[in-house]
C-alpha cells in the first residue's frame, strides 16, 4: 500500500521523536546506575536499551494489548484530527524536545507530544469555525469573529477530558507515587540491612542495581514507546476512515479501531519500540547529570529503591493506560530517597526549576503547535 507524502512524513517524524525521546528522556533510566558507577555510560546505555526494545515483546504477546497507545489516539476527538494536525502537532514537540535537551532539562517527552497534538487540534477546530463564522456573519469584525469562533470550539468536545483529565492529574501524581513507594522501599531495605557489613551490602545492591534499572527501562518503554505508536495510530486510522473510505475500518466501531490498527499494522509498536532504544543508545548525558547527581547524591541502596519504585508506578499506570512522564516519575523516586536521609539532602532549587518545565511543558507544546497548523494550512 502507498501512503500519501503527508503521511509518510507523519510516520518518519514520529520515528523521529521517539529516537529523539530515546536520548533526551530514556535516558532517565541510567541515570542512578551511572551515578553509582555500577555501569559505565556506555554499558548503561546498550542495557536500557535492550529493555526498552524487549517492552515491545511484553506488551504484544504477554499483555495482548497497548492501553497507552490507544489513551493518546483518543485524546482528541476523531473529528476534529487530520494529518495537518498530527503533523503540526509532532513538529512542535520535537522543537521542544530538542530545546529543553539542548538546556539539560528534563521535561516531558509525553507531555510534549500531547500537548502538541492537542494544541493543532484546537486550532484546526478554531479555523473551522473562524471560517463558518465569517460565512455566516460576514459583517462581523474580525474580534467578534475570533469570539464567536472560539465560543464554539468551547462547545465541540474537541478535547476528550475523560483521557485527558488523568494525564494532568499524573504530571503531578506519577512523581508522589514515586516518591512514596521509594521511601517505602528505602526504609524497608535499611531496616533488613543495618546489621549487615557495609561493604557487602553495598556490592549486592549494585548486582541488584542492574535489576532494578532492568525494570526502570522496561517501564520506560512500555510507556512511551507506545505514545509514538498512539500517534501514527491515529493518522493511519484518518487515513482509512477518511481518505480511503475503507469499509472495514468504516464498519468498526471508533472505540475498536485502535485494537484492529494495532493487529493488522503489528510493524508500528515494533518499529517504535525499536526506536526509543536506538536513541537510548544514542545517550543523553547532560539530563544524566541532572537526574543522577544535582537533584540529590543517590547511593547504589538509594538507586535500588528510586528505579524500582519508578518501575513500580510505570507498571500501575500502563495496567490503568494512563500516559505518565518517567521523567516525572524518576525525579519523584530519587526526591523520595533523599528525603529518607533529610529534607535538605534534595536540591530544592533543582526540584523547583523541573517543577516549572513539567507546568509549562504541555501549554508551550500547545501554543507552538496551534501556530504550526496555521503555517501549514496557509502553505498548503
């Protein structure tokens, strides 16, 4: 089957993005383990990796399904999506993407994208109804026009809140869980050791740390290599529905039409899964650094407890499919070791400036999106 040039476009800038993904926040997962020296960066990169790439195997054939994937497909109402706004919407968040890289920020890929696709899609529904005003109400100024217009998009549903609502209440939850259960896991592990030989100790926590890290990244790619899947879901199910008018996926209801894609076009979650790891591969080194020394100094104990409470809360939100930060949910973990230690032991200023790129990440995505589509339609 031929795609359209947009389309083609569409599923190489989502391939894109989750290389990109794979260096600017899989990198999250290697942070401890090479902060405690455990790994080098280098062999901290093919093993996280490997379990981002091995996610694909677990989610395909022992899960059966991608829950996350078909949440992201979902947030926007199917009316209101076409490939100018997947389009617009992945063009924005790798802009964001590399410039939050660029600064050693560890803001969210996931939020990123989502908040770029919402954005076009909000733009797209304005635009229409910009166009629909001026048809009707032609005498209208161009203020009144724009109010008019934007009164509508208020009353469309061009935002699903029912898988929107739970991605917002997570930028904030996903960290506080992380944070909880690492405190947890820390104070459980100190009690059961603290008559144990330190050295000892220390050495069976770093074969751990490979475990525990192992876990982390098959977290990671369970989650995010599964928001690019959502993403070209959505756009070869547009291009079905919509452009080809194909009776099967026309005779499907829209709440099965992510489970048919998924079945029948198996070479995307296997070619997203395979790319998040690919750009693990490719590092990250100034957000390592960020997440394994500046936020708080983690012990190979501490790195035990921060990536496997981190893996824990991956795996509670991918069972719910509901789209998490594993940068958020990292930072959480690793904040909840060192507040076992004492309060001061976390470098607030640090936790407060990714406070802020985490708030301003989606609404920028969106901004910068809904002004791509405009670019785009005027081009086109």
């Amino acid at each position: 089957m031929e795609f359209p040039i947009l389309l083609t476009v569409i599923i190489a800038l989502a391939l894109i993005f989750d290389y990109i993904n794979g260096f600017h926040d899989a990198a999250n997962s290697i942070a401890t383990i090479v902060s405690t020296k455990v790994l080098t960066p280098f062999q901290a990169v093919l093993w996280a990796a490997l379990w981002n790439f091995a996610a694909f195997f677990i989610a395909a054939y022992i899960i059966g399904e991608f829950k996350i994937g078909n949440t992201i497909a979902k947030t926007v109402n199917e009316n209101f999506i076409n490939l100018e706004v997947i389009f617009s919407g992945l063009v924005a968040a790798i802009a964001w993407n590399l410039l939050t890289w660029w600064f050693g920020i560890p803001s969210s890929s996931s939020h990123t994208l989502i908040g770029g696709f919402l954005g076009a899609a909000l733009m797209h529904a304005f635009m229409m109804d910009y166009h629909d005003v001026v048809a009707t109400q032609p005498d209208l100024g161009f203020f009144e026009t724009c109010k008019h217009a934007l009164h509508q998009v208020t009353t469309q549903s061009v935002v699903k809140f029912d898988k929107v609502i739970p991605i917002f209440l997570f930028i904030f939850m996903a960290p506080i869980i992380g944070m909880i259960i690492s405190i947890i896991i820390t104070l459980i592990i100190v009690h059961l050791y603290k008559k144990s030989n330190p050295h000892k100790a220390d050495q069976s926590f770093k074969r751990l740390q490979l475990a525990s890290s192992a876990l982390f990244s098959l977290g990671h790619g369970l989650n995010d290599a599964q928001k690019v899947m959502g993403i070209i879901g959505a756009a070869l199910i547009y291009y079905h529905v919509e452009m080809l008018q194909d009776p099967v996926y026309l005779n499907i209801p829209s709440a099965g039409r992510f489970d048919y894609f998924a079945e029948h076009y198996l070479w995307v979650p296997l070619v997203s899964f395979l790319a998040i790891g690919l750009g693990t591969m490719s590092g990250g080194w100034k957000i390592i650094k960020t997440m394994g020394t500046k936020i708080t100094k983690v012990t190979s104990l501490e790195g035990v407890s921060a990536e496997t409470a981190g893996a824990i809360t991956l795996f509670i939100t991918d069972h719910f499919g509901i789209p998490v930060s594993t940068t958020h949910t990292i930072t959480g973990s690793i904040i909840g070791v060192g507040l076992t230690k004492r309060v001061s032991a976390v470098r607030w200023g640090i936790t407060v400036s990714l406070l802020w790129a985490w708030v301003l990440t989606i609404p920028i995505s969106a901004i910068v999106a809904g002004i791509t589509y405009l670019v785009v339609t005027f081009l086109t």
